[in-house]
C-alpha cells in the first residue's frame, strides 16, 4: 500500500495548488471568491464535518444541487474525507432520485435547499440531509469559519472517489465506480490533450453533476492553479454577456448550448475577442452548427472531446488544428488512453471499417456499483467494450458513427441516424434534430425524425423530406417527420431517444 509520501488523491490536486499558489483566486461564485488555501482549508473543515456525523471511510454521500462553491466543497471534502460522492441528476423527480439513492446505499444527501422536497419524497431518502447553502447549519457555513482540522483519514489511490451514474438515455442509470487514481489520471490527460494552463481564466457553466464539467474542465483547471468562474445555470445570454465582461479564454459547453449560442442575436455583437479555446463534447455536435461558429468566431479554437462516463470521461479529442481536415473526427486518443476498433468477434476491423470502440486505460472505472452482471460484459477478454460505433482512419483518428444500440436496422440494412441528422441541419429551417428506429411491421425498424424549427421558420414535413431526398439514400430518408417545439433531454443536454421511441 502507498504511504501519504507517494500518494495521488483528488484532493491532493487541489491541496498542491494551494502550497504553490496560496493567495491566486481558484474559484468565484456570484459575489464570493476563494483563493486557493481558502478553498483548501474550506475542504478540510467540511471533509471534518462529515465524518463527525458518523460516516465511515467508504460511505456514500448523495450530492443534489445546482452549481455553486457549495457544490465543489461537497465533492472535494468527500474526496478528502475517503467518502464516495454520488452526484445526481439535478433535474431528477423524486421516482429518479429515488433509485440513485436506494442503488448507491447513500448516507446522507447534500442538497440545495430548494430541491430538499424532491429528496424528502424519494423512495430510499437517507436519514441525513444536509442543505449544502442557503440555510442555517449548512456546508457553506461550515467551509467558512473555524479551526482547519487536520483529515485523520487515510485514503490512498485505489479507493473509490465517486459514483457516476450513467444518463440512462437507454436505461436505469448504473454507478460507474471512479477510484481517486482514474481521475486523477484524466486530469492529466486533460491538461495535455486540452491545452490546459493557469492563465486560461475559464468560465464553467455546464452541471457539475456530469462528469465532463467537473472531470475534463473544473478539476484540470484547478489543478493548474487557474481562476475558475462557476455560473449556477447555463442561460446563453448571461453566458455572452459573462465571456465578454470578464475576458474569459477558455470556455465548454454542450452541443445542444453551443446550438442555442449560434442561435443567439448577441453572438455577433458581443466583444469575444479574449475567447481563445472553445470546447464541445458530452454528445455529437451538428456539422451545420459548428461551421456557423467557425466563421462568426474563426480566431477560436475549437476542441472536440469525446468519451463516457466510465473512462471518467475523456478518451479522444480533436484539436484546433485538425478541425479543418476532419471536421466530423473526435480524434486521437488522449495520453493515458489505448484503444481498438472491433468487430463482434473482438477482432481489428480495417482501417475505415466499422467497429466497436473498446479502451484499455488506467482512467477506466472498476466497473458498476452492485452489477456484477453488466460489469462482466463490458469488461471482458481484457477490454472495456463502449458500445460505441466507430471508425479509425490510418492516422489513427476516430470518427464516431453512432450508439451500437442506436443503429437503426432497416429492412436488414444499416443507418446511422447522425448522418440523417447532420443532412437535416444542413437545412436552413432546422434548429434541432434527433433520428431514431421506430419499430415496424414491414422493415423491422423504420426511419423517424425529430425536427425541431427555428424560430419565425415555415417550414413542413414535405419539404424537409424533399431535402433528405436530395442528400441521401432512398433507404436512409426518414419515413415519417414530426415537427416538435423541443426535444426531450436530460440536464447534461444529451437528447433522450429513448423518450422519443417510446412516445
């Protein structure tokens, strides 16, 4: 076992950010600042707290909230404390929350006071809720005054730092058990792979409940010793305003906001011009979309990072500089990630072939919270099998065709939906779109699109399938097209397929 002298632990990040750059400020949140010894000693006093309420090394501790200081404090003291943080969905319903609660065994739940009644009503509510700001007793007034204790708590590297429960866009979410030695391997590869350093001044708007914000952005930049600005909700005209009021280099958001900024009147007025990195990723960024914001902002680079939950979550990323000549690739893997393209026998497809895109990594999880079952079959024969469908060219850069499961097989022929739906946001009139597989009696899986139109547009199921007739095979163009006002989506943005077969 490794004594503290070798140690690598999430908290450790944050604590050799602190001794290098004590007074820079690490993180700001609406009117409060915290340098990075605040920040540290903050974590020691909540990490303090915790077990003095009777929790064990080992434990887990429910997280239920919007993004605040709070929020990062929670996570860091668990971290610190050898507890397991399980962060939840911050749009869940009670019958959502529920099964994250009673599947994790938490021990208590630290939530935002306005969402208390949520967690109260869940089946499997811990005894213990602690409001985590906005109410007497709660973490931000402990983080904040008092003693700096010292954490009797030995973690080590190969303890279990979190619980992420996959978006269960498919299904019942599953907690991907992440050990502090995983993640502090992506921070790594993050910092490498993304260009990270301590005077990007990044503004953080995306839910720290998903991994890419927290893991692929938050935690390198802390890392570092940057000055992060957190945003509790991501509105894309206080983002505009806040990019450029604060002269922020570096930003990430979600396809699905990176859709609504490209959308926004105040992207071409706003002053940009400290923007220097922009990144995507968590979901598949339309073509369309990404062209329009190249040529309104083409000072800014553009990185696509691409991966899973379960690989804590960064595994490739297109950078800058290769956007030009592979646009739709989500490029090579990052420094602490091996992987293949294979076809159902486990074997290498051809360069250019389609495969499933499996991973060796020390940034893999140890596999699923109490699923023993589905542990097994994504770990086997020494590979994690993503359920990803891909292809790899020569050079070694991956382009993503679609979820195996979201293939759609059509009269024995196979389609992707993402190239039915980058064809339809080729048109003017589409804002959003999602293609799924609706079963049929004559093909097996028929064709659907999901479109939904921009503002002021006139436009109708016709003429959208006049333009797929255009562009792609007979086979491939949807047979039927639903005008909606908006797609059905988790908090983290990813568009929810399973709702849209269902419903």
């Amino acid at each position: 076992m490794l004594d503290a002298t070798h140690r690598s632990t999430v908290a450790d990040v944050l604590h050799r950010s602190a001794r290098r750059v004590p007074g820079r400020p690490a993180l700001v949140f609406a009117e409060r600042t915290w340098t990075y010894a605040d920040l540290d000693d903050a974590v020691s006093r909540v990490a303090v707290h915790l077990l003095d309420l009777g929790l064990a090394k080992g434990d887990r501790v429910a997280a239920f909230g919007k993004n605040s200081d709070a929020y990062v404090i929670g996570f860091l003291a668990c971290c610190r404390a050898g507890l397991v943080h399980v962060p939840m969905n911050n749009q869940f319903t009670a019958r959502e929350a529920g099964h994250v609660l009673r599947q994790s065994e938490a021990r208590v739940t630290l939530v935002d006071p306005s969402m208390r009644a949520i967690v109260e009503e869940a089946e499997g509510c811990p005894a213990t809720i602690l409001p985590l700001r906005d109410a007497e007793g709660s973490l931000l007034d402990v983080a904040r005054s008092g003693e700096v204790p010292e954490v009797a708590v030995e973690v080590t590297d190969s303890d279990l730092a979190q619980l992420l429960y996959t978006s269960g866009t498919t299904s019942a979410p599953k907690g991907a058990m992440m050990s502090h030695r995983a993640l502090v391997h992506e921070y790594v590869s993050a910092v490498v792979a993304l260009d990270v350093t301590e005077d990007d001044a990044p503004l953080h708007v995306m839910p720290l409940y998903h991994s890419a914000q927290m893991h692929v952005f938050l935690l390198p930049w802390l890392a570092v010793g940057a000055t992060n600005t957190l945003l509790e909700t991501p509105d894309p005209t206080e983002i505009l305003r806040r990019l450029e009021a604060g002269s922020h280099g570096a930003f990430f958001a979600a396809p699905t906001l990176w859709v609504a900024l490209a959308n926004h009147p105040d992207l071409e007025t706003r002053d940009l011009s400290a923007l220097r990195k922009a990144y995507y990723g968590a979901a598949i960024m339309p073509g369309p979309v990404l062209t329009r914001l190249q040529e309104t902002l083409p000072d800014l680079g553009f990185y696509n990072c691409f991966g899973q939950s379960e690989i804590a979550p960064l595994a490739t990323v297109l950078r800058p500089e290769e956007h030009a000549a592979r646009p739709s690739s989500t490029g090579r893997p990052v420094l602490f990630v091996e992987l293949r393209v294979v076809d159902i026998q486990g074997r290498d497809v051809a360069p250019g072939e389609r495969g499933e895109v499996v991973y060796r990594s020390p940034q893999l999880c140890d596999g699923y919270w109490g699923r023993p079952e589905e542990t097994d079959a994504a770990f086997r024969d020494g590979w994690f099998h993503s359920g990803d469908l891909a292809v790899q060219d020569e050079e070694g850069y991956l382009t993503i065709v679609d979820r195996v499961r979201d293939v759609i097989n059509t009269g024995g022929v196979l389609v992707a939906p993402r190239e039915v739906e980058d064809v339809l946001y080729a048109h003017p009139a589409v804002a959003e779109v999602a293609v799924v597989g609706i079963p049929d009696d004559k093909w097996g899986e028929a064709v659907y699109a999901f479109v939904v139109p921009r503002p002021g547009s006139d436009v109708d199921e016709d003429t959208l399938r006049e333009h797929a007739r255009a562009n792609l095979a007979t086979f491939k163009i949807p047979k039927q097209i639903r005008l909606l006002d908006a797609l059905p989506r988790n908090a983290s943005g990813k568009i929810l397929k399973r709702e849209l077969r269902e419903g």
